[in-house]
C-alpha cells in the first residue's frame, strides 16, 4: 500500500483520517493511563528493591512514547476529532479531544516528566529511601497522568475530575518526606491554595454550564459582554493558583524547596503550566474580548515577573532561586498571553501570533530550562547536603559536567543569546514594540511599558543566576564537605544532558518550533485565511546565524588557544588580589554580599528583615548579622491573618459547653432567627 | 560592498584610537602632555606578546571571558549602522540582540570576576550588575522612542541609515532627552567619569579595573580592545542620533560619521575633566535620572 515517494508525513490517501485521529486518542489516552498506573506494580515488590523501581521507570517511559506517538499523529489532523462517551455521572460526559494547543502540551507532559523518572533511578534510589520510594513513584505517576488528562478534557466535569486528581497526586509527591515538619507546613499551604483554585472551577464551570448550555469546552457561540467578562475573571482567578501569578503564588516557592528535586523539576516546569494551559483554553473559548482583559494580564505579568526575580536574587536557598525564578516566568508567559488578547480585542492578527507564540514558546522554554536546572539542583544538593548556596564554592572543579549542565540552563534562563530563552522573548519583544506602530489604536502603545519591564527582568535574571552560577561552582569552597564531592551518576546526568541539547538546538535553529507553534496559536483562535507563520513575522533565521557564527567564532579562538598555549609562558598562581599572598575562602564575596547593593536599591519591594547585633566595647567581640527575605503576601500577610484568626476564633468556645439542653436551645434560636428572615422576606 | 568593507576596517581598527583621544583631552585639560593617542594600540600589542598568570583557583570561565566578551561586541558591531550606510547585518529586532549581546558579554566578565575568589572583584561585579540593571530600562526606553519616531524596528532603520530624510517634525524635545539619557548610559556602560574611574584611584578600584584584576597578557589585551570596541560601538549609536545630517556623498559621510564620533571622545574627556566622579552610593541616582529622562522622552512621542 505504501508507495515508494512516500516517506514523510501521512497523508490521507493512506490512512483513513478518521481512523488516524482515533489512534492518535486512543494512543495518547492509554500512554496516560499506563503512566498513571506505572508506580502500582512496584507495590507488590519489597519495599527497597531496585528492579521494581526499574520497573515503574520502565513502564513510565513506555506510556511517555505512547503518548508521544499519538500527540505527533494528533498533529497531522486539520480538524480535532473528539471522543464521546456518557457515563453514569448526572452531568457531563467522558469526552476528549487532542487538538494542537492540547499537543503543545502534551509534549512538555510526556517528555519532561520521563526524563525525570530516568533520574530518580539515581537521585531517589530506592534502597536508599524505601520508606517512601514507592509512594513517590505511584503518586508521580499519577501525576503526569492526570496532568495529560487535564489538558485533553473536553469537558468541564471531566477536567475538574481530572484536575482534581493532580491537584491531590501532587500533594502527595511534594510531602514525600512527610517526616519532616517544614515539608508538611507547606503541604498544607498547598492544599489550601489549590482548593481555594478548585472551588474557584467549581462556579467557572458552573457559570459556564449556565452561559452556554453545556459543560462542553467548545467555543461559545455568542455571550453577552457582562457574563464573559465573569467568565474571564473566574477563569484568571482560579487558574492564577496554580500557574503562580502574585499574589496567588504563597504555595509555590516552599512546595518547590521542599520536594525531591525531580519533582520540583516537573511541578516548575510542567504543572504550572496546566495552570496556564487552563487560560489559554478557556479564553480561547470566548468568543468576544474584552480591551481591560489583554491590559490585565500585562499589568500582572510584567508585576509578577519584576516581583519574582527581584526575591528570587535576594534568597539564598538552591532550590528556593530557582521557584521565585519561576515565578518570574510565569510573569513573562502571562505578557504574551495579555499581548494576544490585545491582539483579539482589536483584531491585529500579528499580535495574537506574536504574543501568544511568544508565550507557549516560553513555555516550553521554561520548562526545559527549568527543569534542567531544578535537576542541577538535586545533583548539587546529593553532593553538599545543604540547600544552602552561601556554604558551597568551587563545585566547577570536581563537578565539571554538572557545572556545564548548569550554565547552559542560566544561560538560557537569563534569556541571552543564543539560547531558547531568548528565542522565546524575541518573539513576545517584538510583539511588543509592534503595538507601538499602530497609530490607529494609541492606547495600545502603552503595552511598549511591558518591554522595559522585561528588560529589566532580563537583567535583573543575569544577576541572580551569575550570583547563583559563581557562588555554587566559581572560586573556592567555603567550608569543608563531608564526602569528596564528584560528579552524579549517569542516571542524572543523562537528562540533564539531553534537556541541554535540546535547550540549544532551541536557541540556535527556533525555526523547528514554528509548526507546533502556528498549530497550538491556530487552536486557541482560528485565524481564518491567514497563513502567516509566526516565524515570518520574526525573521527567525538571523538568530540562526548570529547563534552559529557565536559558536564558530568561540571555536575558532579555543583552537588559536591550544596552538598558542606553547608560545606564551602559562604560569599557575594563587588570585592576585591586589598583592595580598593569604587569600582565603572566607574571604570570598558571598552570595549575600554579592547581591548587596542591589538588594539595597530594591528594598522598598523585598522588605528585608535584618537582624544585626554588634556590642559596643574596646575590644570586638563576635558579632552577629542576619537578613531574611519574608515573602511579601505569604509571610507578611496570610500568615499573619491566619494567626489573628487563631487569636480570636478561640473566644467562641463559650458557645460549646458541652451540654445537649444548650444545643437544643441554639436549634430553637436558630429557627426562630429563620422565620424572622422569612418574615422580613415574605414583607419585602 | 564598499560600505561594508569601510564598515569592518573601522569597527576592527578604529575602536583603540577612542580612548587615546580621551585619554589626551584629558591631558590637555590638566596641563600635561599625556600619553600618545596610539597608546592603547602598543599596549595591546605589547600585552599580545606576555605570557600570563592565571589563578589556581579559576576554571575555563575565566579564559574564556575575554573573547566571548569581544565577539559579543563585535556582532553588536555589526548590527550597528556606521556613518550613513546600513549595519552589515540588519533585520527586524536587531536592536534586541545589540542588548542582549551585551547582556551575554556581561554574564561571562561578572563569572570571571567572581571565578578568581578575589572579594575586590567580587565588589566590582556586584556593581556591574546592579548598574547595569538601570542602564537597560533607560537604554530600552529609548529604543522605544526611537521606534515609534521612525517606525522601524531595525537598527539601521531607527537610525535612519541609508537615507537622507530623518526623524520627523517636532521630535526634537524627545530626541534631545534621549540623547541626555543615552549619553549617561554611554558613559556608564563603558565605566568613565562620573559612574566609574578608568583611572582607578581607590574606592576599592571601582568597576571595570577590578573585574580584570587578574587577567594578564593576551587575556588583558584582549579586554583592553573589546572594551574600546564596546565604546566606539555604543558611541556610533548616539552619534547616529546626534548627527542631524548627512551630505548623501558616500565619502563625505564617512568623514562626518568618523569626526563624529572623535567629537564624541574630545566631549567625554571634558566630561571626565569638569566632572567629579561620584561616590559609589550616588551612581544609582544619575542612572535612574536617565530613566526618567528616556521614559518621559517616551510619554511624549506617545501623545
């Protein structure tokens, strides 16, 4: 059947397209479902045996492929095939559909998270924590299951269903080592907030049931200018907890430095993402935008990312950077989605493409990178035992790999050339700075403000991760470490490696992004009879050959090093430092000290709190110095209403005697309290 | 073809003459005779031929630093239009890469400084990122005027290379602040009088001199030409701005362009000669002026 001149994509004179796309449902559904079940065999095995985690990766990957192969047929189809079944539920049906934005997604689901399983095998070995290794692995699992579930829902009940699910898997992996008091804090912090987001889908969904009849997530015919904009806020508000805009972020920088580093990796880089997925979706739903919506999420994102990066540079705790970091992320993502709304509510199709391909590119930018360095920060943490990046130093050298593995990921993140993260802002930069030659709509050059805040995200990026880079790997160690630290195993390093090739492949050739790209921008609103790539609007191929020509110039001079390396006289000696011969480690800046200036000027956002004690006497004595960087909503708000509320509620006990007459009698008060209600009621 | 070549020899030739002139106005200004203006020609010659002493403590960052540092600046070189041709190299959003360019160049010298172990040039790179973080709003405020003057979103097209018509009526208030503000990044980014001292008397030796403490020889002569390429090319920007016209005769615009730009480092020594540097807690307070300048420059082209 096959004909020789045929090789590259199917077409449909092949296969039936409708038996292609049911395939490709089908194989994404049951590459989720052997996921979800992937850690359930290892239950029957010892609880510190090795091949039943073996096993769990195994199976892992294999649904990962699956999935991976039906995602990439769910590509080839023009128009979305949705499977519908009814179930014995009162509401909703089991219907799902894999269209492109859903495939842009399921990328990120099916890759990141198996790359990360691969890594466990070294990082989380099983005979090593068999207290808890099988629980991990079945929750991780279900995880990214019910993560894929989410994103191909085609209906309200069954993503809540499904939302639920990894709202509650998640809260399982980040307590893995629930032994410890301060992982519960934040178990319970998440737990709140993902609830508050739950409840939040609970009466989007509802309300949506109202508006358009269905709980089907299909686009809404017509709906009146009030009830979307309800729609909207319901959606930014309860999606906004789980991506991690500000001020719904409290959960996500402690749930991030507390769980294992893979599965930081994957919460930062993947479920974070669902959140935003959801704003994507359903304001892809809604058939009219309103102006205020795209001018929101600006404000927000370019906050957000300022806020984020801005705390992210004042902490000192490895893995604490890299969530605040994410934070900032998030801000940039929510930019390019405020630009494409701006694009749709004033119809300037360059704008939804720019600014919407912007976003999902840094989407998956931030996911690679990210993750990429969250799985840096395990090998870092495996090698020091400390999170803390002001007691290591001088890592570069007995971790070389690693240490590499991490500047490809600061790099990226810092968003510089020529890498993926700079390939992505490129796309949301330019967007922005088209608004400003729209002379028809004015007002819309005010979105040009959003380009300096992320220029100044930008740098305020490269000072927290060359803060980050030089005082984990650069100059010498600043105290002595237990164990000779080395290199991780290949289990660790293997991911690592691949997630950098891919962050570079990213950065220099963006072009392989472009048909995933015009897919999933085309899915979120049909841009009908514009063929327009996202990368013709940015002419993409220059970053191609200024990143290539980067490289080879690089190349060129390490080659003129080697050669040179026998003519010029190399000497070894110790850091000149001014002519001083005992330099020391202590003598080093430290993050801190590093940050210091900086932190200074920015101290009307980060609110430091410093404690310093120094004795006034002849001679010095030992002195004590210490700042902290209190979240601003988390620490300086929610606790402390929370705390308040402990204060006050307990004066209410007066009510509870004890005593069944006294209850009898709050029933009888209560009734009479109704039918005075009903009264006034009945007489208005 | 011809202006790409005239393009080239200048970007890789001229930069080290900049700081000779500077260094002369200098002199002149205090009663000396001062250095030759090929001063920083023989020195990095001389530093090309020295071998050199690299810490124990450094790892490849600190070799490779200095070079990435120079390619950087020679593609943001590229990117730039010189005198009234188009840059070699232009596309729509260039003038996104001129700035991270930068960013890429910074990200390796702070690593390098940071990489010897030395607390001076930790100092050094501390305060090369924190005022860096308030020259790029201003530098970006600028590019936003400068695009909505002219509508292009290349740098040759921003500035107008290539043609004889330039920006248009009643942009001169606007042009005239971001000048002021660009200026101020200018003399900031390239570490002069009144934000750093190339001189380097104490205040723990400032910015850039003690980023470099310990590079030696090639490495050294390395920095020394990338950082008098880094001047010429942020130079040739405001130059562009500054420089209302152009005859239109290739040859002659050349001149103009080339006067413009040795006019430019006569003024920055007089700058440096009349000005005080600022002690290290007032920089912030001139950078952020040149936001306000560059962002209400902005508000105006916006209304």
């Amino acid at each position: 059947m096959l004909s020789s001149d045929i090789i590259g994509p199917v077409h449909p004179e092949i296969f039936d397209l409708k038996e292609l796309k049911m395939l490709s449902v089908m194989c994404v559904i049951s590459g989720l479902s052997i996921i979800a079940a992937s850690g359930i065999p290892a239950l029957f095995f010892s609880s510190s045996s090795i091949s039943a985690h073996r096993l769990t990766v195994l199976l892992f990957i294999a649904g990962s492929l699956l999935g991976i192969s039906g995602t990439v047929m769910a590509l080839y189809s023009p128009i979305p095939f949705v499977l519908s079944y009814n179930w014995v539920l009162p509401f909703g049906q089991f219907s799902v559909s894999v269209d492109k934005l859903s495939a842009f997604f399921l990328f990120l689901i099916f890759i990141i998270p198996a790359l990360g399983s691969v890594y466990s095998l070294g990082y989380w070995k099983q005979s090593e924590h068999p207290e808890n290794g099988h629980k991990l692995g079945l929750f991780y699992g279900l995880l990214v299951g019910s993560m894929a579930m989410v994103v191909i829902s085609h209906d309200g009940v069954l993503f809540l269903i499904a939302w639920e699910i990894m709202a509650l898997s998640a809260f399982f992996v980040l307590t893995t080592e629930d032994e410890k008091s301060e992982v519960r804090k934040t178990g319970w912090i998440y737990l709140v907030c993902t609830h508050i987001g739950t409840l939040l889908l609970f009466a989007l969904f509802t309300f949506w049931n109202k508006a358009t009849g269905s709980f089907l997530l299909e686009m809404a015919s017509a709906l009146p200018s009030g009830v979307s904009s309800v729609l909207f806020l319901l959606t930014f508000l309860a999606f906004s907890f789980k991506a991690g805009f500000i001020p719904f972020h409290i959960w996500l920088p402690g749930a991030h430095a507390n769980a294992p580093s893979h599965v930081s990796a994957i919460m930062s880089g993947v479920l974070l993402k669902i959140g935003i997925y959801g704003i994507i979706r359903m304001t892809g739903l809604l058939p009219v935008i309103e102006p205020w919506w795209g001018a929101v999420f600006l404000a927000v994102g370019a906050f957000t990312g300022l806020f984020g990066i801005t705390f992210a540079l004042a902490q000192r705790d490895f893995k604490r950077i890299l969530a605040y970091s994410s934070i900032e992320n998030i801000g940039i993502i929510g930019m390019g989605i405020g630009l494409a709304l701006l694009g749709r509510a004033f119809a300037k199709p360059e704008l939804i493409i720019l600014g919407m391909g912007g976003s999902l590119f840094h989407v998956w930018n931030h996911a690679l990178f990210k993750s990429l360095l969250f799985f840096n920060s395990g090998a870092v943490i495996h090698a020091t035992h400390t999170r803390d990046i002001e007691q290591m130093g001088g890592l570069a050298k007995s971790m070389p790999f690693t240490a590499l593995f991490f500047i490809i990921g600061a790099l990226a993140i810092s968003a510089l050339p020529p890498l993926n993260g700079f390939a992505g802002e490129w796309l949301l930069y330019i967007g922005l700075f088209k608004t400003l030659g729209l002379s028809q709509i004015p007002d819309l050059a005010f979105a040009g403000f959003a380009s300096v805040a992320l220029a100044m995200i930008g740098t305020l990026a490269v000072a927290t991760f060359v803060r980050m880079y030089s005082t984990v790997f650069l100059g010498s160690s600043r105290f002595p470490l237990h164990d000779p630290v080395q290199d991780s195993v290949k289990s660790m390093q293997i991911p690592m490696a691949i997630v950098s090739v891919i962050c570079i492949c990213l950065g220099v050739i963006p072009v392989l992004v472009a048909p995933f790209l015009d897919g999933a921008v085309r899915a979120w609103v049909p841009l009908v009879g514009l063929s327009v790539s996202v990368f013709d609007l940015a002419p993409v191929s220059w970053l191609t050959t200024i990143g290539f020509s980067l490289f080879v110039f690089f190349a060129v001079y390490a080659l003129w090093m080697k050669i040179a390396k026998t003519k010029h006289a190399t000497q070894k000696g110790i850091t000149w430092d001014c002519g001083y011969s005992e330099p020391t480690a202590r003598m080093q800046y430290t993050g801190t000290s590093f940050t210091r200036t900086i932190v200074n000027l920015l101290s009307f956002m980060l609110q430091p709190k410093i404690r310093e004690r120094e004795k006034m006497v002849h001679f010095p004595e030992k002195k004590i110095f210490h700042t902290s960087f209190p979240d601003l909503v988390l620490d300086r708000l929610v606790l402390p209403f929370f705390e308040l509320c402990n204060k006050i509620v307990p004066r209410m006990y007066v009510f509870q005697q004890g005593q069944t007459h006294l209850y009898v009698l709050y029933i009888l008060l209560m009734i009479i309290a109704l039918f005075v209600c009903s009264g006034i009621g009945v007489g208005l | 073809m011809i202006d790409i070549g005239i393009h080239l020899v200048l970007l890789l030739i001229l930069p080290p003459l900049l700081p000779g002139i500077i260094n002369k106005t200098k002199a002149l200004f205090a009663g000396r005779v001062g250095p030759p203006v090929f001063q920083l020609y023989y020195d990095i010659f001389k530093l090309m031929r020295k071998g050199m002493v690299i810490s124990e403590t450094t790892t490849w960052i600190f070799r490779a630093a200095p070079i990435i540092t120079l390619i950087c600046v020679f593609i943001a070189g590229l990117l730039v239009p010189l005198g009234n041709a188009p840059a070699c190299l232009f596309f729509m959003g260039d003038f996104l890469l001129y700035a991270y360019l930068f960013g890429l160049a910074r990200f390796f010298t702070t690593c390098a400084a940071l990489d010897t172990g030395s607390a001076f040039e930790g100092m050094g790179a501390s305060r090369e990122v924190t005022f860096a973080s308030l020259t790029e709003p201003a530098l970006f405020f600028a590019f936003l005027v400068l695009v909505k003057l002219s509508g292009s979103l290349s740098l040759s097209g921003m500035l107008h290379a290539g043609s004889i018509g330039r920006y248009p009526a009643g942009s001169v208030a606007p042009l005239v602040m971001i000048i002021i503000g660009m200026y101020i990044v200018f003399l900031a980014e390239n570490s002069r009088i009144p934000v750093d001292d190339p001189q380097t008397h104490l205040e723990l030796t400032m910015i850039h001199e003690v980023m470099i403490l310990d590079h030696s020889g090639p490495l050294l002569g390395i920095i020394e030409y990338a950082s008098s390429m880094k001047l010429f090319v942020l130079g040739s920007v405001l130059i562009n701005i500054i420089i209302p016209f152009y005859s239109g005769v290739q040859w002659l615009d050349w001149l103009i362009f080339i006067g413009g730009l040795l006019c430019l480092s006569v003024v920055v020594g007089i700058t440096e000669s009349v000005i005080a540097r600022l002690r290290m807690p007032r920089v912030p307070s001139v950078l952020i002026a040149a936001i306000l300048l560059c962002g209400s420059s902005f508000v105006m082209v916006l209304r």
